[in-house]
C-alpha cells in the first residue's frame, strides 16, 4: 500500500498492517513556493504500524539523511568544497535545557496543544531557531540541534524521520509519550531532554 498526504490519509486515523509505504512528496510546501530551500521528499516504510525505514531527500540543500532500524543513520551533503562522502548522524550529549538548542516551524497550533509548554521551552532553552518543518527534526539527529517540537503532524510529516532520528540515537514521541507517527504531534531530542522537555510541553 503506498498512502501520503498526496494519496489520501488513513480513513480511521490507524495505519494498516503489512507494509505500508509512506509518502510526502514536498515536506516544506509553503518554503518551496517562496523559494526558500529549506524542503523535502519524504519517504518511510511502515511494517505492521512500525517505521522501519526512511529516506528524506532536500535536493535544493544538495542533503540526503537514511536510516533503516537495526542499523545506523547516515547524511550526504553535496555542495561546493565537500567531497560528497556519507556521514554517520549521532544525536548531541547535552543534558541541560539550560545547554540546550530548540528548533521549531513557528507559533501556530501550539495553543491547542499547550497553555504555557512552548513559552516554558524557549525560556528554558540556551537557544532557540525557526529552522522548521523535517530540518528541525534532522538537525536533532544529526547533533546540532538538541530538540524539536511541532504541534500539528501527519503520519506522511513523520513516517521518514523517526528511524532516523531513532537509529541516530534520539528519541521522537507524542506530547504523551504515544508513538509520534499517529499522535498528531511530536517532539524530538537527543533522548537526554526527553524527560525534561516532556514536562514542560505538558504544561
């Protein structure tokens, strides 16, 4: 079965058994028209509910970040001065909010999703940035960002990303701690934050 936000969602919000290939052909859409760079192809493969590999694909970054479970994670860059060689992604060591670099889209959905839980992030936080949409989520994998956190996610926004960000060394979840890719909402950290961060996004 392939699904995706261009083929159609999940009639009863579940994903189905068996292998279910998941699909986001622009994740990014809105920095795609501007022209802003920052945008990709999505592609993950689920097993019986289970992300089990993924691909995200930003061609105008000249980046490329896969993983499969059970095994590692792995970047591309192709720009100028770089020779092109894969690279192994693990996630950062920081273990204090206070050390610590968040990355998100922007402000909208998160009034639905917490009263005070962003605003208690970003002033808890070393360092925040808007990088957005799959970057935010990659750059945790990739050590440079040390969590991330959208209010509002589909299945076809996560199914690539998390083994990922898993196989790197993270953790991503629903602000409940359910499986982030039928919550509606996930956050991303280095799997160190994750406790902290969770507390404060409840909140």
């Amino acid at each position: 079965m392939v699904a995706g936000e261009e083929f159609g969602g999940f009639s009863d919000g579940q994903i189905p058994e068996g292998r279910v290939w998941i699909i986001d052909p622009i994740d990014g859409t809105k920095n795609y028209v501007r022209g802003v760079p920052v945008w990709a192809t999505l592609i993950g493969l689920v097993i019986d509910g289970q992300p089990t590999l993924g691909l995200a694909s930003a061609p105008a970054l000249g980046r490329r970040w896969w993983a499969a479970t059970g095994g590692e994670a792995w970047t591309q860059t192709r720009l100028n001065g770089v020779d092109g060689k894969p690279r192994q992604l693990r996630v950062s060591a920081v273990s204090s909010l206070a050390d610590a670099s968040f990355s998100y889209s922007d402000r909208i959905g998160w009034e639905d999703r917490t009263a005070n839980g962003f605003d208690d992030l970003v002033s808890s936080t070393w360092r925040t940035r808007g990088y957005g949409d799959f970057y935010s989520h990659l750059l945790v994998a990739e050590g440079a960002v040390d969590i991330a956190a959208e209010p509002e996610l589909n299945p076809w926004d996560v199914a690539a990303l998390i083994p990922i960000i898993t196989q790197a060394g993270g953790r991503i979840t629903g602000y409940d701690g359910s499986p982030a890719l039928t919550a509606g909402g996930a956050f991303t950290t280095n799997g160190h934050l994750h406790e902290a961060t969770a507390k404060l996004l409840r909140s």
